[in-house]
C-alpha cells in the first residue's frame, strides 16, 4: 500500500504526451486493476484536497491551500501526485442533453468467454462512457451517450452485438437523470 502525502514520490517524472490530434485534458485514464497498483492511503490534508475540488474542480490552488493550511505550491504538487497516482481526475462533466445528445442508455450485456475483449471494445468506442464488469445476471454494464434511437439502434445492431463473445443486451434507456453527483468525498 503506497500513501499520498508528503514527498515527491515521481514528481520528476514527465508527463506522457497525449495521443496525436487530442488534448491532453481529453485522453481517458485507463483502469488499472487494484492488483497492479495497490491501495493508496491519503492523509488527512490530501483528503481535504479531493473534497474541496470534488465540490468546484475549478477552485484555485490558493484557495484550497487556505482552506487545508498549506501552501500554494504544496497543493499543487499533491493534486499532480494525486492524479498521477490514477486517485483522481479533473474533468468537466457536461449535460449530453445540452449538448445535443438525446439518448442515453444503460446497456446489460451477456457474454461467453472472455471478457477483456469485449471490454476493450467497448472501451474504444466513442458513444461508451462508461464499462463495468459484473456479477449477477449480466457480464457486463456499458453506459452510452447517443444522438437519438437511431444512433441508439446502429450502435447496438451494427458495432456492440457483432462483438464476438456478445451473446445478449437489454437496454435500459433513461428517460430522466434524476441524481448524478461526485461528491461522496473520501474515507
């Protein structure tokens, strides 16, 4: 177990360089399982860093160093340790309706055999923002951001049910995003 704090554990380390034609604010974290990193442990004044930017992610370094008794500079080099580390991101978290994407969906898939390729295809498509592997009735949960049922329809018809291993999905539309909040702090 590694713990977040003080130091400069990989702080020289440079940043990698996003993939060519996208912004580096825009290339997905990928998961990385619990067996290869292990659990972090934060003190206290990193927690209170995640809180405060969990309720304004746009909140400055200045600010946040008032309000957990540190310096500027020794917030941000925490916050940088703190996404490096894969313990958070930073991301502005939109409303697809606003946006012009009028169908969102949870989709339950079925599968047979292994699922890391299907994962990883669902992984790459654009329309997916969200993949979990599950117990229980369905293999896998996929969450998808569309234009309308068309976009809707070509997706599962034409890229998600021809993936080999596919055996099934249900689609579970939503017709009203009553709670979505970030903000459970941390423990």
């Amino acid at each position: 177990m590694s713990t977040l704090g003080a130091g400069r554990a990989g702080a020289d380390a440079p940043p990698e360089p996003a993939p060519a034609g996208r912004p580096a604010a825009l290339v997905p974290v990928p998961a990385r399982p619990e067996t290869e990193r292990g659990p972090v442990q934060l003190d206290a004044i990193s927690k209170a860093i995640v809180e405060q930017l969990q309720q304004d992610g746009r909140r400055s370094y200045a600010k946040i160093a008032t309000a957990v008794g540190l310096s500027e500079a020794a917030v941000r080099q925490r916050v940088a340790r703190l996404t490096e580390a894969g313990v958070m991101q930073i991301v502005a978290v939109t409303n697809p309706l606003q946006l012009g994407f009028r169908r969102q969906a949870m989709l339950g898939i079925k599968a047979e055999g292994r699922l890391d390729p299907i994962v990883e295809a669902l992984g790459a498509m654009a329309e997916v923002d969200y993949v979990v592997v599950t117990a229980g009735s369905f293999d896998v949960l996929a969450e998808v951001v569309c234009e309308d049922d068309d976009h809707l329809l070509t997706l599962l018809e034409d890229r998600i049910r021809t993936i080999p291993g596919v055996r099934a999905t249900e689609s579970f539309v939503y017709l009203k995003l009553s709670k979505q909040t970030y903000q459970w702090g941390t423990r």
